[in-house]
C-alpha cells in the first residue's frame, strides 16, 4: 500500500486518508473472508437458520397473544394527566360515590354510549317513544351493574329572538350509560358481558327502529376495532408478498438461461420471510403481545432485506467469470457487505433510540424493539441462508447448468439445429454476446436500459434545468407541509374505517363538537368558600365555562334564603344541615369531603365540573383549555387540577411522538459525523446527509399535505424514511465519490450502472408490495401506506433523478484524477522515449 503525498497537501490529511484506506480495507478483507466462509460451509449456514426459524416460528404459534390494554399502548406512559388521574381517585373514590351524575369515573371504565339520528329534516325530540323505548330495553338488560348519566342533544336549532334559549328542534341525541364496575376483576367481566349484549340490543333495535338512526360504542369497542385491522389485514399481507416474490423472480431473470437468477431472487424475498418470522418467535417467547401497529414491520424489514439480496446478485454480475465460484462468492461479499453492514447498523441504532427510555408511547417502543431484532437477524439470515442459496447457484453456473431445469446447458452446436423455441429456452446466451463485450451481465434488461437510455437521458445538458426547477417545486411543497404539521392525538386514525367505533366518532364530532368533555375541576387543598375574595377567583377560573358547582348552587341558595355565612362555622353549618340535605342537591355530597376534628368540621377537598364551548375542531381546543388551566394551577392561590380520562391520550402527545423521530434523526447525524472522516471519503457523508434530510422533510411535507397526522404510525415511517434513503443512497454517493473517471457526468454514470439495477429492482418490488394495503378498510393501513409510498417514492426521485443532476454540478470534483492520469501518459511516454534513445536499434527492427 503506498500513499503518496500531493504537493502542498498537509500530513494530517495523509494520516486520514491513511486511516480510511486502511479501515476500508479491513472491512473489505473481513467480509471477503466471510464470504469464503459461507461458500466452503454453505450446508451449515444454510441449515442453522432454517432450525431457528423452526424452533421459534412454532413458538410463536404458540404463544401468541394480543395487547389488551389500548390506553397502554398510545397514551404517552410518562404524563401529568396519569398523575392528576392518581390524585382525583385517591380523593373521590369510585366505590364510595353514589351519584348518578356526569363523570364519577376517573378512566374510561365500563360503559356503553348510543346516539339516536333522525333522519334529515326531521326532528328528534318527536321521535319520544322510540327514544324510551331504547332508554326501557338498556336498563331492563340483564347481567350488568347499570348507572344512567344523562343525555346530550346535538344538532340543535334555538326558538329565534328566544331569551331563554328555547330548543326549537334538535337532530340527534346521545345518551351514556356507566357500569359501577369498581375494579374488581369479577364485576368487570360482568361489565364486559353487559357491553356486548348492549351492543347486539343497538343492532337489533335498529333494525326494529328504521326511523331512527343508532350508533352505538362501548369501552371495549376501540380495542376491538383496532386489533381488527390485523384480522382484516391476513390474506391482503399474503398477497403482498405473493407480489413481492413474482416481481423479485421477475426482476432477476435474464434471457440467458445461464446467467439468469429466478430463484435466487424468489430464495431471497423467502429469507427475508423467515427472519421475521424468527423474531416474532423471539418476541412471543420474551412476553411480548401483538399489537396492530406491529402490522408494519413485514413492510419495513422487506425493504431492508431484499436490499441486501439485490446487491448481493449485483455484486456476484459485476465478479468475472473465470474465476471459481467460491472465489466470486468472496468478492461479491467484499464489494457489497461493508455498505450494507454500515446501513444495517443504522437501522440498528435509530430504532435502538426509539426503543429506549426517552420515547413516551408504548406502541413506538414496542414496534423499535422488534424492529432491532429483526434487523440482526434480517442480516445474519442474508450472509448465511441466502448466502448459501448463492453458493449453489454459482456452483450450477460454473458447471453450466439451466437456471431454471438444473440440466446441462448443450453446446452452441447442438442448439443450431434444433427450434427456435428451443433455442430460446437453452441459450446461454452466447449469439447475444460480441466480441467486444467482455461482461455478458450486461444483457440484463434493467442494466441494458440504464446504460443505453437512462443514462445519457438524465446527464443530458437540455434536461438539467427541468430537474432543477422539478427539485423546486418539490421543495416548495415538502417545506409548505412542514408547516402544516398536525398532531395525531383521535385515536380513531388507528381503527378499522368501517368499525362502529369510526362511525359513532364521526357521527358524534358533527353533531356534538359544540362542547368538549365533562372537565373535573378538582380543589384539594383546604380554602376559605366564604371569603369574597376566594369566591372570586373561582368565578374567574370558570369564566367561560358552563359549570356544574356545588359551590355556586349554595351561594344562589343562601341568597335565595337570605341567610348570612360570612364565617367558617355558618358557612359549614348551613351547608351540612340545610343546603346538602335538601333533595334537589343531595347529589353534591360526593363532590364535598369533609374532615372532622373535635366538633369542628373543615372543608379539605372539593371539586366541581366544568364544560367549555367549542368549535369543530373539539380536540384541539380541549387541549388548548387543559394548557391553560394548568399553569392557573400553580399561580393561583386556589390549588386545583383538571381531569377528564381522554387528557390521558392527549397530554404532551405532540412532543411524545415527535421525540422518537428527533432522537432517531439526532443518531443517524451524529454516526455520520463521527465518521466523516474515517469512514471512505468524507464529502459521501456529507452528501448522504444532505439526501437523507431532503428525503425525510420530503415525505414529512407531503404526508401532512396528504392528511396524515403525527400519530405513533406516521412517526414510525419517519424514523424508516430516514434509514431507507441511507440503504439506498449511500451505495450511489459513495460509488461516485470513489469513481476514478475523467468527469462528473461519466462517475455517475459508472454508479447507476453499478447499482441502479439493485436500486430499483428493491424499490420496484417495495411499492408494489403495498398496493394491497389501499385495499384493507383501515385508517392504520392507509396511514402506512401514504407514509412508506411515499417513502419509495422521494427515495427513488432522489437516487435516479436530483442526485445524477446535482452531483454533476458540485464537489468532489475529478480534475486530479485527469492530471494522474495525464502525468501516467506523459510518464509512460518518457519511458519509451529513453527505451528508444537507449536502443537506438529498436527502430530498425521495426
């Protein structure tokens, strides 16, 4: 090995580039060895993963078993709202309440809802009797424990010019049913019973009530709707991969029958198969449950392995002929596992971060965990089992057997006198090659159109200014959907499209989003009631509100009764033996904890219900009053707390799902920084950096111009985006930086030559495998596939379209290695000229 210095070149630049050959070529030497390795044992790194695929893909039958708990899963596991649940139940405990008022409950808990929908024009409120009668069959029900909490009309239209504001008519009613299930494991199966029953009473009353309209909901119906994608989901994935196989098979085919790998790619797709049906019996096997988000990792591994499969059969076409084909096996893996060992540590390492403790939803950890296990084994499975399978294909070749029918291949001779379809069925494709090709690969139909066609296409002069202006455009777009970035916080973007759940939520977001949820307002600290000044900055915080107070009700009724409670000792008096004793307010007792010391009683605790008005979209504004009233909390001389069980899903969930992503994309910069200059030539880090972020601001854009919130799904495509354009681009960029060319134009062109073909025959074979997704009715599906096409598709503008075009504009430049090879000329002529000088009868005997 020999480094020459430039002139003028400092020798810490010499150091560096010394230590990147030297790294580089110690991980090509490694992976030759290994690549030696499989083909003089392929038995046994064919057998080895075949036995753990047995072994842990039985287990994995076994031991499946499904996520129970939803709010587990997508409500952020480190929240205020937990703990302000935590306080409010230790409080006003659910078994000590007796009131049948709005929101006992602290969580969801057991309860069934139904809205009634009258048909357009008509007018709910003259629909009684079908109302009572569907009120009559709920609690006539049987086998539950029944609380009825109220009504709700929506679709209202007020008496005009009407003070009071009169119901003139209303569209729609909603009416909830809780279970007093108190947590006991007993009465909750009891209350489970209740709520299927309940729901099978609303499908037969609806079809007894065809004048009404009933969507019903239970609390078990959002998990059922959303472990209902993965049933809905089984035979759409298998045709996915149905598809992926024919066009792997299709992709590595040749006319050559020779040189043609059908079933090596159809062998590869299978290993990718069965190295994540190995980490699914590792995952089963460690307690893990399954959860509809899990649904994406077929996808996501896919695209990781058939990667290093196309590479692979890339690298063994680009090895010679005449060497053995142990020999060849070596060389494919040095020229290919050294990128594809660095882009498998990526993914690694990304989904490593999310699954750590800094990411706040369960589901992102859940899905990262697995993602890293079938990354390793997606990597050990591809050097050894498919590993294997090339071994045995190399091995037919040499010994010039059918791709296909595994007989030997006749001689040209033989084939002249036979059919023309014999001919094309048994040619090796000796009448193809000439005499000037040295590589008969070349033949191969995606390698033929990229250097005949696409090739002087896009490095043409005329055709640079339209992927220029394109590549504005699409920066244009990608940055206004930055912009426009939403948070995923409806949990109903998780659920099957067609389940009673999605129909309830939208039937009632447009008739009952002028109000949010029953806000507990929850003051647990002892305070003066009977201070002005207290009772005014209570009135301040529920400013705005419609509310539900005990603490107003008692004063309208002191003043009603024109008593006086300006002390302590009247005030609780008058509240314990008048007011709460009167029937009309017995209800308040459980919204007052009193405490009692001697013959004094104190007000310790006490809460109130608050409901805020809003616009359509509810759920953004519900977050908005919890972000304002929880600093008022601290401020205030009143210490309070606000609760309503759906602040569980909603509390910090924006920075909950945007941390994994920031964290992934943190790591990805930081490796490449570290390496930047250890690792080939630093300006491919640097390029592959600026890819990777256009890529991954591209799809951010685009998928919130596309309606996809920033839900644990969406975020979860981010952090792949950003290792999918890594496994593609960086073979490019560093093929081109490394390129030994007289320009540019023909570097590029030796790169998309040398990994065009693995480039797109993956991402070809990718985005046809998710074609079946748009047809499984699922918000989940849709979402996976709006982000992973996506996804395929900025990687594949970027590796054949703006980077051939940019890189042709921008460093590295390639001068030096014009001037190397000039002085090489201008040295060898120096040389023929002193051979000349020296034998002066060298001429003569020319």
């Amino acid at each position: 090995m020999c480094f020459l210095r430039r002139p003028g070149a400092p020798a810490s630049w010499i150091w560096w580039r010394m230590l990147r050959q030297v790294l580089r070529r110690g991980l090509q030497s490694f992976c030759h060895r290994l690549g030696l390795c499989v083909s003089r044992h392929p038995v046994f790194f064919l057998t080895v993963p075949a036995v753990l695929t047995i072994t842990f893909g039985l287990s994995a039958l076994n031991r499946f078993q499904p996520e129970g708990d939803l709010e587990r899963l997508v409500a952020p596991s480190h929240s205020l709202a937990k703990i302000e649940r935590s306080l409010a139940s230790s409080l006003f405990p659910l078994d000590q309440s007796k009131s049948q008022l709005y929101s006992d409950l602290h969580t969801p808990g057991r309860y069934g809802r139904v809205i009634l929908l009258s048909p357009p024009g008509d007018n709910i409120l003259l629909q009684a009797e079908g109302i009572l009668q569907t009120h009559r069959a709920v609690l006539e029900m049987k086998d539950g424990r029944n609380s009825f909490i109220g009504h709700q009309l929506g679709g209202v239209v007020e008496v005009p010019n009407s003070k009071d504001q009169r119901v003139k008519s209303a569209r729609a009613i909603q009416i909830t049913y809780y279970l007093q299930t108190y947590g006991s494991a007993t009465q909750d199966l009891i209350g489970e019973k209740w709520e299927n029953e309940f729901c099978k009473l609303m499908r037969k009353l609806q079809e007894e009530h065809q004048d009404l309209q009933l969507y019903s909901l239970a609390s078990f119906s959002l998990w059922r709707d959303f472990h209902k994608t993965s049933i809905l989901a089984r035979s759409k994935v298998l045709v996915s991969l149905v598809l992926i196989l024919t066009t792997a098979t299709l992709s590595s085919s040749m006319k050559d029958c020779l040189r043609s790998k059908p079933f090596l790619g159809l062998l590869g797709v299978l290993t990718v198969c069965i190295s994540i049906i190995t980490a699914a019996g590792i995952f089963f096997i460690t307690d893990g449950k399954y959860n509809s988000t899990l649904l994406g990792i077929p996808f996501f591994a896919m695209g990781h392995g058939t990667k290093g499969v196309f590479e692979l059969l890339s690298g063994w076409r680009r090895t010679k002929e005449n060497l053995p084909f142990k020999d060849r096996i070596a060389d494919a893996y040095s020229d290919v596992m050294v990128t594809y060992t660095m882009t498998s540590s990526l993914y690694f390492i990304t989904f490593g971060m999310g699954a750590s403790p800094f990411t706040n939803i369960e589901a992102v950890k859940v899905f990262c965990q697995n993602m890293c296990v079938s990354i390793l084994l997606n990597y050990f499975y591809i050097f050894s089992f498919f590993g294997s399978c090339l071994v045995f294909a190399g091995q037919l070749e040499q010994n010039r057997y059918h791709s296909i029918f595994c007989c030997k291949i006749p001689s040209a001779e033989y084939l002249d006198r036979k059919p023309v379809w014999f001919q094309t069925v048994m040619s090796d494709g000796h009448q193809q090659t000439s005499h000037h090709e040295t590589n008969p690969y070349q033949h191969h139909f995606i390698q033929h159109f990229l250097r005949e066609h696409y090739n002087e296409w896009i490095t043409n002069i005329y055709v640079k200014p339209f992927v220029v202006i394109l590549y504005l455009i699409y920066a244009s777009f990608s940055f206004m959907g930055c912009l426009q970035i939403s948070d995923g916080v409806n949990i109903i973007n998780l659920l099957a499209s067609d389940s009673p759940s999605v129909s309830y939520a939208m039937v009632q977001q447009k008739y009952f989003s002028n109000y949010s949820p029953v806000i507990g307002f929850y003051v647990y600290e002892p305070l003066e009631y009977w201070n002005s000044s207290v009772q005014e900055d209570l009135r301040r915080l529920c400013s705005g509100f419609t509310a539900v107070s005990w603490v107003e009700q008692y004063y309208q009724f002191l003043k009603v009764s024109n008593i006086s409670a300006n002390n302590k000792s009247d005030f609780i008096s008058v509240l314990q033996s008048s007011f709460l004793k009167k029937p009309e307010f017995q209800h308040f007792r459980n919204d007052i904890i009193f405490s009692k010391a001697g013959d004094e009683s104190n007000i310790i605790a006490s809460r109130l219900y608050l409901v805020a008005r809003t616009s359509r979209d509810k759920q953004k504004e519900v977050i908005e009053v919890l972000e304002k009233l929880r600093p008022l909390s601290l401020s205030k001389s009143i210490r309070f707390i606000v609760f309503n069980p759906s602040f569980v899903f909603m509390d910090h969930y924006s920075l909950s799902v945007t941390v994994p992503v920031l964290i992934a994309g943190f790591g990805v910069l930081l490796v490449l920084i570290l390496t930047f200059f250890l690792v080939i030539h630093p300006l491919g880090n640097f390029w592959l950096i600026l890819s990777v972020t256009s890529i991954e601001l591209g799809v951010l854009g685009l998928m919130t111009l596309w309606n996809v919130d920033m839900d644990c799904i969406s975020i979860l495509c981010l952090i792949y985006t950003l290792n999918f354009a890594i496994d593609h681009c960086a073979p490019l960029l560093y093929t081109f930086v490394l390129a030994t060319e007289h320009t540019r134009t023909q570097c590029i062109k030796s790169s998309l030559q040398e990994h065009g073909t693995a480039i797109l025959q993956n991402v070809t074979s990718f985005l046809i495998g998710l074609v079946p997704l748009l047809f499984v009715p699922s918000n989940l599906t849709f979402t996976l596939f709006k982000c992973l096409l996506l996804t395929g598709g900025c990687t594949l503008l970027h590796c054949f379209v703006i980077l051939p075009v940019f890189l042709t504009f921008f460093p590295p430049s390639k001068k030096h290695h014009k001037k190397k090879k000039r002085a090489k000329r201008k040295e060898r002529e120096e040389i023929e000229c002193i051979e000349i000088q020296e034998n002066p009868d060298h001429i003569t005997t020319v």
